[in-house]
C-alpha cells in the first residue's frame, strides 16, 4: 500500500500527525470501485441530481480528491452525500466519463442512481467499524472518499 502525504502547513509535520497519511492503492492493486461525493445540499442537493439526470462533478480543488476523480473510470458507482446539517447519505450515482484533460480537474459526468432507502448519517457511519481507518472519518473535509465495497453495500444496504 502506497501513502500520499497530506499537507499540514509546513515541512516535516507528515511524521507528527498519523492522519496525515492517507492510504492509496499500490499499482499492482485493482481500481477503486467505489467513491462517496459530498456535497452541501443547498448548493446541489440529491433532488436537483434527480431532476437533471446526469451533471459534471465540478468544484473540487484538494488535490487528493482530483487525484481520485482522475482515476475514476466509466461505471464507478459513488454515495452521493449532503454536508453541512444534514451530513447523511442520501443517493447513489454512476460515473459516465472522465475526461482527464483540464490539467487542474478532470471533467467526470456523472448519471443519478436512486435514493437510498435507509439514508445513514455520519455519527452511524463513525459508529461503524468497517468506517474506523476510512478517509471520511479521518480526514473530514475530504469531498471526494473511496470505499470499500463492503463500505458501499452498508451505506445502501
């Protein structure tokens, strides 16, 4: 398993802080399969998602998670979740394309799955073992997480 670093304003402080490393599939590992995207509802909710059908997922600038978009390939399945108050799972969507050429972000249309019956909201998702050493759990402010598939079967299951 491979580590990114994560920034933590100034050199050498990767070391001091345990959750400023975040694991990273190795090259010989399989794509990930799986993602969670946040989002805070007020800006754009699981309903506009519904009511448009497909979108390009914009707006992220960490760039872990533009590592992660980059990465993704046609057929991706994601949890669509709200922020802010809400900070609940509410939907699922599929990744149609991923077009890598904008050098800062990749252009990735995503297609609305369906709401999820039993949405969790994130003290469950801490609650859960399987989310113990999971990036949404460690590393709050991440919008783009991967997840296992056993992660993703909990949150829609």
């Amino acid at each position: 398993m491979w580590f990114i670093p994560i920034p933590q304003g100034r050199p050498g402080s990767i070391a001091a802080n345990p959750c400023s490393l975040l694991p990273v599939p190795s090259l010989t590992m399989e794509p990930m399969d799986y993602f969670l995207f946040k989002t805070e509802p007020d800006v754009y909710s699981f309903d506009d998602f519904l009511r448009d059908k497909e979108t390009n997922w914009d707006g992220v600038t960490n760039p872990t998670a533009v590592k992660y978009l980059r990465e993704m390939k046609a057929g991706t399945k994601w949890i669509f979740y709200h922020t802010g108050d809400e900070r609940t799972s509410v939907g699922t969507g599929t990744v149609v394309s991923v077009d890598p050429s904008d050098p800062k972000v990749p252009i990735v249309k995503v297609k609305v799955g369906k709401r999820i019956k039993q949405p969790k909201t994130l003290a469950e998702i801490k609650a859960e073992p399987l989310f113990a050493k999971s990036p949404l759990v460690i590393i709050g402010r991440l919008s783009v997480v991967p997840l296992t598939k056993e992660q993703w079967d909990w949150l829609v299951g």
